[in-house]
C-alpha cells in the first residue's frame, strides 16, 4: 500500500511539471514577438505595425497667380457681365485646385443661323427629318434606326456616319401630337464632342456661313456676337496656374423655337482648342 502511494505521488508531481512547462510556452508565445531565421541566421522580430498609411499633402492653396483664357477676354469685354465665382477646391492628393467662374451678359444679342453643313450635305434644324439626311447618304450608328417609335413631343438620341467614316451626334423631336416613327422626326440638335473618343472620326460642320468646328474665340464672337454666358474653369497646380476650359453659350429666339449654341475650348499655354460644338433647336 506504501508501495502505491509513493508511485501516485511520483505520477502526480510528473504530470504537474509538464502543465507549468506548457503553461509558460503559452505565455511566452503571447507576449514576444514572432521570431523567423533568414539565411545568414540572422534572427528578425516581426512586429506587429499600428502605424497608418500616411496621406501626402499638396502645396496650400493660398495666393495663386490668377490666369482666364487671355485670348477669350481680348475680344469679349467683361465689364458687358456679371461674375460669379466659387469656392477653390483643392483635391490633396493630387494638389490640383478648380475654380468655377460664370460671366452672364447684361444686354446679350445673339443671332444663330439655322443651317448645319457637312460637306454637300445640309439639314435646317427643326426642319429636316431623319428620313431627310439618310437619303443625303448617312446611316445610324447604333441601335436607333428610322422605325423606331417617339412618343409625342419626345426626343431620342442618334448617332449618323457619312461615306468618310466621319460622325456627328444628333437628336430627333417628335413635333406631333402623336406617337412617330424616328424617321419622321426633326433634327432637333447636332454637335461633335471631341474628348469622347469614338471609332470614326468627328466630322467637321459649319453653321451658318462662317462658325465652324476649327473656329477660334474672336472667329467665333465675329459670326455670333458675344455669348449670353461664359463658363470658365480655371485648374491650378499648388499656386501656379495649369490650364483652364471655356464654355461659350449663344441663345435666341425665333418663332417659339429657342436656339442654342455651346462652344467648348481647353485653353493651355495660351492655345485654344474647341473640343465640343452643340447646336439645338427646341
């Protein structure tokens, strides 16, 4: 009997030892860090890290040197408007600012001629139909073609393609008091817009007898006179000037049909290039 006791009391003190030895492992394992061994048996610590990604911060927006479109404003007289300005807004990532300008006309007189010329083609806005400039040779482009159904009053998109491959985007108005086929619609609105990158060319139309798609600021101010509003948007890097667009808008109304012009320029290193030209009739 002295004999068992003994051996249970060996077993026990055995049994207690190998629970502090496992129990210290534990702790050791929650407390250091992870070590690995690369290959000149160099030990690293792989610490945890808490730090967060730090963000960049662009050049304060303080007290810029202030360009517009030089060019604009030597043939448009902006005391003949009333400005508006917004707010800087500075993205600091990138350090670009953006600043938002309006100049809206006192006594704006404008006077928009009706006629689209591409070529030997030629369509009247609010006059010619669809059917009209498909038999001058243009096709649709997409999924709208002449059987499509307008509802009264409605309009629907369209893009035309002429045998140069060349592309003008438009729109057609159903001017009845019923449903009609697209075909039968009127041309409501044309224009290019060059920064939407298409798989033919923009094609290159005139209005009226002198503004075209290549028009310059004072090419365009001498064929409409001054626009009724001018938006400008004027981008600069930290305080220094990068490049600003201008948005020239012509309006008048004839017969209950309000026509409008929007004329598009990127202005940058003192160079003006029209990237948009969008005419309606509504």
């Amino acid at each position: 009997m002295k004999k068992f006791l003994a051996i249970f009391l060996v077993l026990t003190l055995l049994f207690s030892f190998a629970a502090c030895d496992k129990n210290g492992k534990d702790d050791e394992n929650s407390t250091n860090p992870t070590e690995q061994t690369d290959d000149n048996g160099t030990t690293n610590k792989n610490e945890p890290s808490s730090k967060k990604e730090e963000q960049t911060t662009a050049e304060p927006f303080v007290n810029p040197n202030r360009t517009e479109p030089a060019n604009l404003f030597k043939v448009v007289d902006v005391k003949n408007y009333e400005l508006k300005e917004g707010k800087p807004n500075t993205t600091a990532s990138s350090g670009v600012t953006f600043i938002a300008k309006r100049y809206t006309a006192k006594n704006p007189v404008n006077t928009i001629p009706n006629t689209v010329s591409v070529g030997s083609s030629q369509f009247v806005l609010h006059q010619t139909t669809l059917k009209d400039i498909v038999a001058q040779g243009w096709t649709l482009v997409g999924r709208t073609d002449v059987n499509q159904a307008v509802k009264a009053g409605a309009e629907a998109n369209a893009m035309i393609k002429n045998g140069q491959n060349e592309i003008i985007k438009i729109k057609v108005m159903n001017k009845t008091a019923n449903v009609a086929a697209a075909g039968d619609c009127v041309i409501s609105e044309a224009g290019i817009v060059k920064t939407i990158k298409n798989d033919s060319e923009w094609a290159k139309f005139k209005l009226g007898d002198t503004v075209n798609t290549d028009s310059s600021y004072a090419e365009v101010v001498n064929g409409f006179g001054n626009p009724k509003n001018i938006t400008v948007a004027e981008y600069y890097k930290g305080n220094t000037f990068n490049y600003s667009k201008a948005t020239l808008v012509y309006e008048q109304k004839v017969d209950n049909i309000t026509y409008t012009v929007s004329i598009g320029y990127t202005d940058e290193n003192g160079k003006a290039t029209l990237e948009s030209f969008i005419v309606s009739a509504k």
